[in-house]
C-alpha cells in the first residue's frame, strides 16, 4: 500500500513546483492564478491598470471577473478611504482545480506514463481517472457505464477520500478542495519521477 504524503509546505513554493517537475507549468499557472485573483481585488491594482486599458486589459475583463467572481468592495471606514473585497473564492478556485487535474492527466498521457501509473499505483489511478473524468463534466463523479451498470473499478482512494457508489452524482468539489488537488498532483509526481529525471 502507498504511502502518500499528506501535506505541502506552501512556505517556500519554489520547492514545491520544482518537486512537482512533471507538472511544473501546471503549478506555476495555478500560483499566477492565486496572484491574479489577489491583484483583482485589490482596488489600488485594479486603478492603476485602468492606465493600461487599451495595451494590456480591458475594463470588459474586469468586469467580466467582479461578476463570475461575485466581487464587492465594501467601505471599511466612514470616509471610505479603505475598501475591503469580498469575493466567491470557492467557485474561482473549483473551476481551477477542475482545469488543473484535466491538465495533470493530459501531461501524463502526452508523457506516455498512464501504463507506469496504472502499474505502480492502480489505487491512485483510479481515483484519479475518476476526479479527471468528473473534472471534464461538470464536476459530477459518474462511476455507472452507459448501460446503466456500475463500472467495475470503484473503491478507490487518496488520502481520506474514497470513491465508491455513494459518490454517484456528487460534485467532487463538495469532499476534494483545491489543496487536496495540489496534493494529488505532488503525490501523482513523486510515482511517476523515477522515470523523468
């Protein structure tokens, strides 16, 4: 049985996109993310790029991210000086958990290493063709065949999440957060090194 590790240290995130080398650009899009987003609702940032509209981004942008986002920047003080944002984060960051684990199985299969995963670890990669799958629709764990039946390859696990038929049209973003994923990704990365470095 394999031993996954549990936690990240995100004190030092350079450590960490280097041990998760296989998905090295995938990571660092995800921290390019986190950036963006915290830049977004910062009111400073967001007027001092309004300079840069026509070059860099557009107004429409902005207000396309407010609305997906449910921004507000509510006044934290009577002469309205400090603003704080408030923001659906949650939603933001399962649309990229879903783009992040669609990406991790798209490198393992452009890197031929499905068979070296299934081999190593038929546990994870169960439970990550089945986090994948319900990544590319929606969200929503589907573990019956098209005629109905229930797929052969449930009970499988990670960490302390497991995917069986109770699972049948949940949203994996209900019990698997976007640190969960980063764990999958890292854990996925440790297998699977032996053959890249």
């Amino acid at each position: 049985m394999t031993k996954y590790i549990e936690a990240i240290k995100f004190d030092d995130s350079q450590d960490f996109i280097t041990e998760c080398f296989i998905f090295e650009d995938l990571i660092f899009e995800f921290f390019i993310f986190l950036c963006g987003i915290r830049s977004l609702a910062d009111l400073e940032i967001r007027n001092r790029l309004k300079d840069f509209e026509d070059q860099l981004i557009s107004s429409s942008f902005i207000e396309y991210f407010d609305k997906k986002s449910g921004l507000i920047f509510k006044p934290m003080d009577r002469d309205g000086k400090n603003f704080q944002a408030n923001l659906n984060i949650k939603s933001l960051l399962d649309t990229k958990s879903r783009s992040l684990i669609i990406g991790a199985f798209e490198i393992i299969e452009k890197k031929k290493l499905v068979n070296k995963l299934k081999n190593k670890d038929p546990n994870l990669f169960c439970f990550f063709r089945h986090i994948r799958n319900a990544a590319a629709h929606d969200g929503i764990i589907n573990l019956k065949n098209k005629d109905g039946s229930w797929r052969s390859d449930l009970d499988c696990y990670f960490l302390k999440q497991k995917i069986d038929k109770s699972k049948q049209g949940v949203a994996f973003e209900s019990f698997f957060k976007y640190t969960d994923v980063l764990i999958l990704i890292y854990n996925l990365s440790i297998i699977l090194s032996d053959s890249e470095r």
